[in-house]
C-alpha cells in the first residue's frame, strides 16, 4: 500500500524524475511531470498525456493508493 505522503515526496522532488506506479493488478501509469497528479487522502488521479499534441487531456484514472504496489523511477531516454 503506497501512502500519500510517500507519493508527494516522489512528485515534490528537486529535480523531478519521472516514476512508474505499479498497482497489484499489474497495470502501470507514468507520471512524467508532477502536474499530471492529484493526491487524493486514499486514492490519486492520474491525468493522461495526449500522445499527439504532448499536452494533458481532461481525461483521468482514479487509482486506489491501497492497491497501489509500488514506485519505480524511468529512465532517461538519453542513457
């Protein structure tokens, strides 16, 4: 279970580094800039990416920090 104070330490880091949440069911969600989180007291909402414009759509997963497993930092595409 990830607990919301951890989770705002990943999207309040200086510098930010973009991070993977990994929920229990094994389904993934990217968090490549601190704006696309909201950090709710039991869950977060994860705002999506429109992959042709590189801008934040209304569109939005509503994710239950309970079955939230894990974090993991991505890697730069440059390494």
């Amino acid at each position: 279970m990830m607990t919301p104070e951890l989770l705002r330490g990943y999207a309040k880091a200086e510098p930010f580094r973009p991070f993977r949440l990994h929920l229990a069911s094994g389904r993934t969600f990217d968090v490549r800039h601190p704006e696309m989180l909201k950090i709710l007291k039991s869950s977060v909402l994860v705002f999506k990416i429109n992959d042709q414009t590189s801008e934040m759509t209304e569109e939005w997963e509503s994710i239950s920090l309970m079955l939230t497993e894990s974090v993991s930092h991505l890697e730069s595409a440059n390494k």
